[in-house]
C-alpha cells in the first residue's frame, strides 16, 4: 500500500512543480482563440485577413493603422508625395533591429519590395502602379508610381518589412505558396511580439521583444493563441476560462454571452459590406428563360423588396449595420450624398416586376453558407421576400470552398457577396466589383455579373490619380449613383464584428477584424 | 496459412488502390482549394498559375497516378493549406489519435465486457436493468452531442477538466505522449469517454447477448451438474466461447476509433489527424486528404487482416475446415 501511495506521489510531482511554477506568471498571460490558424507565417504569401491580421503583431509596415483605422507612422517616421505625383518619399525611423538583432534600414525595404512584389506573392497587387523603387540614403525610400497615387500609403498598410540578410541566409528570398520554406514556419520581423514557439495548427506563443522600438502599452509577458473550430467549444473554454479571448463569438450565443457573468461582449462593425450581385450581362437566366436581370427595373424592384431593417434585427441580432454602397461609412470616400439605401416598398417592387414583365420568373440565389456571418439565414429570408414581390427564386447553399469556385464560372443568376477594403477607399470596389471585366488590364476580377458602365470605366483611371481630395471625392460620389440608379448591385448590411473576452480583459477592436495583441490589458 | 495470408495481402492491395482511385474522382466535388490559397485581390493569371503548378489543370487519373507514384516512394507531397509535407504532419498528428483511440479503446472493451457479463449474470437485477437503460444513452444521442454535454457539465459547470486541447505533452523525440502528465491525463478524459462511449454499449450489448445464448447450451447445463463452480463455469467456459464474436466487432471498432475520431477530435479540438483531415476538408487540401483516407483505408485493411489470422487461431473448427477443405 505504501508502495501505491510512493508511486502516486511520484507520478503526480513533475505536475505539482508545473503548477507552481506556472501561477505567479499567469497574471500576465494571455490565451485566445480563433476558429483558423494562420496559414502561413510569411507576410508575402497569402492575402488574407487571417494571415496579415495575425502577421500584424510580429512584423511591422512603414505605416500601420491605429484603433480608427487612420494611418499612423510604423517602420517611417514620416511620408509625403513627391514632387509633381511622381511617387511617395518615406523617411526610416532609426534605430529599429528585427528580432534577432539585425538593424533594419532601406536596403530591407527594397529587398521586402522585391519580394512583396514578385510572380510568387501574394500582395503584388498593391505594388501595380509603382513603377521603381530607390534609397537615395539608408533611411530614405522612394516609391516612384506610374501615375499621381493619392491612395498608395493607405494600399501599403498591411506590406511587412522583413530582414534582407535573414531570408536569404535561410533560402527565403522569394514567398513560395505552393510547397512553403523557411519563412512560412518562422517569423523575424519587427514588431512588438515574436514568436517563440510555432506549432502549426496547434498552438502560437508570442513573448514581448524587448527591442522593440515602441511603448508598450500592453501587460502581456506571454501569449498564447491556439485554433478552436467548434464554436461550442471555443464558448464554453471561454466561459470555463481556459481561453481569455474568443474570435469570434458565435452570433447565436450573444445574448446568453452578453448575460453570462465574467465574460464581455465586444460588438462593432467589421468593414466589410454584404451585398447581391446579378448575371446581368446575358441574354438568357441559366435554365434558358429570358434574363430578367438585364432590365433595370427588376435589379430595382429586387432593392425595394429586400427588407434589410428585419434581416439586421432578426437574423444578426442587430449587430450589423444597413448600408447603401460597397464600402462601410466609416472608410474614406465613402459617398454621403447616397447614404440612404433605397425604401423597403413591396407594392413599388411588385409594380417594377410587372412593368418589366417578370413576375413569377424563376432563377437561382446563390449563397455560401459557411463564409460570412449567418450567410444561408439571410438568403432563406431573401428567398421568401423575393418570392412576395412576385418572382420565383430557387435558393443554392453551397459552402465557400465549392462556392466561390462555381461563381467564377458564372453559375448562378444572382449570388450573395461579401466585400471588404483592404485599402479602405471606395476605390477598391469600384476596381474589383464595378469595373468592367478585363483580366489584362486586372479590373472587374471579382465582377462576376459583368456588370459595364462606360462612365465608371472612363472615371476609375481618373480617381486613382487624382491628389486632389474634393475632385476626387465628386468622381467618388458619381460612381456611387451610377451604381445605385443602375442597381449593379443590392447592397444589404455592414457585416457584425463579434468578439468576446473575459471581463478581466481590456482592449480594443479594429474595424479590418486584426487581433492587435498590443492594445490588450490583463487586469 | 502463408497462402491463405498471401491471397488477402494481395486483395488489401487492391482495395487500397480502389480506394485511391474513388477518393480523387471525388475531390473535384469538395471544391476548388484556389479560394483558400489566395487572397481576394488575386489576378485570373494568379489563378492560373497556381492551377498548374498544383497539378489541378489536368484529369483526377493522371493526379491520381501522381499520388501513387510518390506514395509508393514513401513521398505523400506537401500539404497546401500548410506548406508542409504531408508524411510529417500525419507522424506528427499519429500520436495524439493514437493516444486517444487506445485509451477509448481499452475503456470500450473493458467496461464493455465487463459491464456485459454482469448483466447477463444479474439479469434482472434493478443495477443491470440501470445499466441497460443508460446504454441507451450510448447508442443513440450523436457523439458532438456526448462531447459538448460532457465538456458543458465538468469543464463549464464543475470546472474539473479541460475543455479541450492537449494538456501538457512530452516530447520523446520520435512520440510525443500525454500519458506522462497530470494535464496531459486529465485531458484525456473526456475524449476518450466520448469516442469509446458507443463502442463500449455495442460491445456490451453483444457480450450479454452472446453471454445469455450460451449460458442456455447444453455444455453449460452438464458443467453445472458436474458440480463445477459457478465462477469458472461463468468465465472460463461461457465466456471464453462468447468471445469469437466480440473479437471480430471489436477489431472492426478499432478502425472505427480511429476513423470517427474525426468529431471527437472536431469538439475537443484534439490536435490528431481527424482533425488536420476535417482542416484539409474545409480548404480543400488533396495532398493531406488523399494520404488520410489511404490511411484509413489501409489501417481498416491491416485490422481485417489481422481479426481473420486471430480467427482462425481462436477457434479450431475453422482450421479444420480449412484442412478438410484442401484435402
């Protein structure tokens, strides 16, 4: 018996030890999970918020974005367009060393261009109009654009700077999304935390860099983020404390949550825009009838006959926000002369189908149903507000990775989209969504209803070199009425941002839905 | 013998290539993993370009003979949602599963037997009539559901175990085990009772029925009137002839542990391949899924092969036969 009790005791010690190593440091350690890991740790290699948000807290850009999503100075001090729209200058803070000591200067810069802006990456696109890219000191970098480019410091935002001599002394020079290198595993860059221990899929630690050139203004002397995919089970560690922060919080269980001592819900909107598009471009709806998306009056009627106030308040438990355009009010050039989405009016929508000579016409909706937030919900009550006005839709659920692949090929007559800015500008939209297709040119790569205004195509080139804000802002807000008379697109809500955390925790939540780990309080 | 285990070593082979071949005439079903890989600025060149360098250009016989022929060099290619070999992330992941299934497994069949004897023995008893009752527990509520259940009252409620994870593990260099910590244990747990928990009703269930049809034979009834123990009537000839039966469903639930670990490992977010299969599912990533499933397929395979040789080593009369049979 003695024996039993002896090896108990020695079995249970290793942990006993663990534990009471482990309390005193607790204080400051901060857990939290999200549904997906990063894919990658490479900041060039994929294009996602998923990446580039979780990339935030290791690498750093020249700029950043702060709490308001306004552009802050990071890796640059200080920027300023060079003479005459030639391009943008950026003066190098001082004094900066990644995190395994090496000092950063323009040579990383030009070296993280190249990179950035190569066949293998992921984020070239946000180089397309620079045409050079010189030092003409150690902390002097010139971006030398193909035109005036009034929106190229906010389009570089989330462009990480890495080591020069740490990529290439690991074989690392180039981003490779296919087969993955020594960057996808690990990370050097600049910022506030670095990764000190990297199990893929599994768990992330980050510890605070002690160079790091900034003020802290966090207390976390160790964090540890680790991918939940059930959300039941993300909540209930959640509430149970194992983890600190959850993201996000299903939209299911906000009231509860909201009511459930210890734990706080962090709302906002995130600034992506859920909308409608149309297959608007042929002659015919893809079971052969006539396509009664073609007539304006119908791609109308479908704006007055959606009830957005009752999807908001019913199916997003209030959380999102109505919206008239493809960008969130909150982002620059938003249009305020259109802020007013067209009226619910089922009688004026029936009146427009039965002009048009649609009614009862059947086509399919599409929508994915693991995308965006409660995606399938909405369109089943999109199905039943369509089907009133006098029209016959036959609802498609598939779930993204089946999706997206079949709207590329233009299988659905109408289809549910989710956009976000990376930019922030209204310009974005305009040159994914609203552009007439043309892949040599990369506009309208995600217009898939081939929607073509002349007047928008010829106003496009002119926004995105216009320095001047009030010219610029009137060829925005004319874009934002064409788009609305012509009802491109239907515009619904302004996606919900979702979190939660426990009630010991302070911080703050950005719009672009990037976790920044140094804004978090451990109280 | 060696012949009769020769013929099935050659038709394990070509259920595995089969399997092959029906998994990658259904990936293009799953989706397209260009969505997952790029982000939404990507150029229709992008997306070409990563077509063909993915093999995704071409027809799902010639990706299929890709597979095989670096499958068959010990190379599975690299996964594309992690930009890592595959034969690495599923070493890496094994253990965990396996931990897990063997864990669920031993509760399964111990409990399982054991619960299923006495209640053949006690039948009747108000205990054995409870037993049977909460078996139905067992077999009927879906295995998210157990898990959820089970991680609302003693992770959230009691606040006594993990919700989900790990623990703490130890590195081994080739292993990495949670058998040697106390949270590594503790997080085992409530896994393992929910994977082995429909496992452990069936083969109760079947224990105590086999166990109630033989206590009826005519050897049992002469056993008694010899004036043998109950106890070594009990477990040394009913039971032991029970057991052909479970052996089979047993073996056969192995493979099933192992397989439907996927949701249990889904809830308690247990870092073992069922998981890294559901991950590569959502982002469509072939690589891992097509090593996965082979995997299964060849674990279901080897657990057959290995029941039919215990077969015939159990139970006399099928060597006999089988000897009756050549001559």
């Amino acid at each position: 018996m003695r024996l039993i009790a002896a090896l108990f005791a020695a079995a249970l010690a290793p942990g006993l030890v663990a534990a009471s190593f482990a309390a005193p440091v607790e204080a400051a350690e901060f857990r939290w999970a999200a549904t997906a890991d990063a894919a990658t740790l490479d900041p060039h290699a994929q294009n996602t918020a998923t990446v580039l948000g979780f990339l935030n807290n290791v690498y750093e850009g020249l700029v950043r974005r702060g709490r308001d999503m306004a552009l802050e100075s990071a890796l640059a001090e200080r920027w300023e367009a060079l003479e005459g729209g030639a391009g943008w200058r950026f003066h190098l803070r001082k004094g900066v060393t990644f995190h395994d000591g090496a000092a950063f200067d323009a040579e990383d810069v030009l070296f993280s261009h190249a990179r950035a802006a190569s066949k293998q990456s992921d984020v070239a696109s946000w180089f397309a109009q620079v045409r050079a890219v010189e030092a003409p000191d150690p902390y002097t970098v010139d971006f030398l654009t193909t035109a005036p480019s009034p929106i190229f410091p906010d389009s570089i935002a989330n462009f990480m700077i890495m080591d020069k001599g740490w990529a290439e002394a690991n074989g690392a020079a180039l981003p490779d999304r296919e087969t993955g290198n020594f960057a996808t595993l690990n990370a050097n860059g600049t910022g506030a935390f670095r990764v000190t221990l990297r199990e893929p899929g599994l768990q992330t630690v980050l510890e605070p860099f002690d160079k790091w050139w900034g003020t802290p203004e966090h207390n976390i002397t160790r964090a540890i983020h680790k991918p939940i995919k059930n959300p039941a089970t993300a909540l209930a560690s959640l509430i149970s404390g194992a983890v600190d922060f959850i993201e996000p919080a299903p939209i299911q269980d906000i009231e509860r949550l909201r009511a459930t001592d210890g734990v706080q819900v962090i709302e906002g909107v995130e600034a992506r825009t859920i909308f409608f598009g149309f297959r608007q471009n042929r002659e015919r709806l893809l079971d052969g009838g006539a396509n009664i998306f073609k007539d304006v009056r119908v791609r109308e009627a479908v704006n007055h006959a959606i009830n957005v106030e009752a999807i908001v308040t019913v199916i997003l438990r209030g959380a999102a926000q109505p919206v008239s355009q493809l960008i969130d009010p909150a982002s620059r050039g938003y249009s305020h002369a259109r802020a007013a989405r067209p009226a619910f009016d089922l009688d004026k929508a029936k009146a427009l189908i039965a002009e048009a000579g649609a009614s009862g016409a059947a086509f399919t909706l599409a929508c994915p149903n693991d995308r965006y937030i409660a995606d399938a919900a909405v369109c089943q009550a999109v199905v039943g507000m369509l089907a009133q006005a006098g029209l016959a839709p036959r609802l498609v659920t598939l779930p993204a990775a089946q999706y997206f692949a079949a709207l590329r090929e233009r299988q659905f007559d109408m289809y549910l989209l989710g956009w976000s800015a990376d930019t922030f500008d209204a310009e974005h939209p305009i040159r994914f969504l609203a552009a007439t297709p043309d892949a040599e040119k990369k506009l309208g790569s995600w217009n898939f209803g081939g929607f073509s205004n002349d007047r928008v195509d010829a106003l496009l080139p002119l926004i995105q070199t216009e320095l001047d804000e009030a010219a610029r802002q009137a060829m925005l807000d004319e874009v934002a009425a064409i788009l609305q008379d012509e009802a491109a697109y239907v515009p619904l809500y302004v996606q919900p941002l979702l979190w939660a955390a426990r009630a010991n925790i302070a911080l703050s939540q950005r719009a672009d839905n990037f976790f920044i780990l140094r804004w978090v309080t451990v109280n | 013998m060696l012949a009769f285990i020769l013929r099935r070593l050659a038709q394990s082979a070509l259920v595995l290539l089969a399997v092959g071949l029906i998994a990658f005439a259904m990936f293009r079903f799953v989706g397209d993993p260009i969505d997952a890989m790029l982000g939404q600025e990507r150029t229709v060149e992008d997306i070409a370009r990563l077509r063909a360098a993915l093999g995704l250009d071409r027809s799902f016989v010639e990706q299929y003979l890709r597979f095989l022929g670096g499958a068959l060099q010990g190379e599975f290619g690299v996964s594309w949602r992690l930009g890592r070999p595959v034969g690495r992330l599923l070493a890496e992941r094994a253990p965990a599963t396996l931990e897990l299934a063997l864990v669920s497994g031993v509760l399964a069949v111990g409990l399982g037997i054991g619960l299923g004897v006495y209640t053949a023995l006690r039948r009747g008893g108000w205990l054995a009539g409870a037993i049977m009752t909460g078996s139905l527990i067992g077999v009927s509520l879906p295995t998210f559901l157990i898990g959820i259940l089970l991680i609302w009252v003693f992770s959230v409620e009691l606040g006594w175990l993990p919700s989900f994870g790990r623990g703490e593990t130890v590195d081994l260099g080739f292993w990495t085990t949670g058998f040697l910590t106390v949270s590594g244990l503790k997080a085992l747990i409530l896994p393992s009772i929910t994977l082995g928990l429909y496992q452990m009703t069936l083969i109760m269930r079947l224990v105590r029925a086999e166990m109630l049809e033989v206590l009826r034979a005519d050897y049992i009834r002469f056993a008694r009137a010899r004036g043998l123990r109950e106890r070594s009537i009990h477990f040394r000839h009913a039971l032991k002839n029970t057991l052909a039966p479970v052996i089979t469903v047993t073996g056969l639930q192995i493979g099933a542990i192992v397989a439907f670990a996927i949701i249990t490992e889904t809830v308690f977010q247990w870092p073992g391949v069922g998981l890294l299969f559901i991950n590569a599912v959502q982002a469509v990533d072939i690589p891992v899924m097509a090593a996965y499933l082979m995997l299964i397929a060849a674990l279901f395979v080897a657990i057959n092969l290995i029941v039919d040789i215990l077969y015939v080593m159990i139970d006399p009369r099928l060597r006999a036969d089988r000897a009756g049979a050549a001559r």
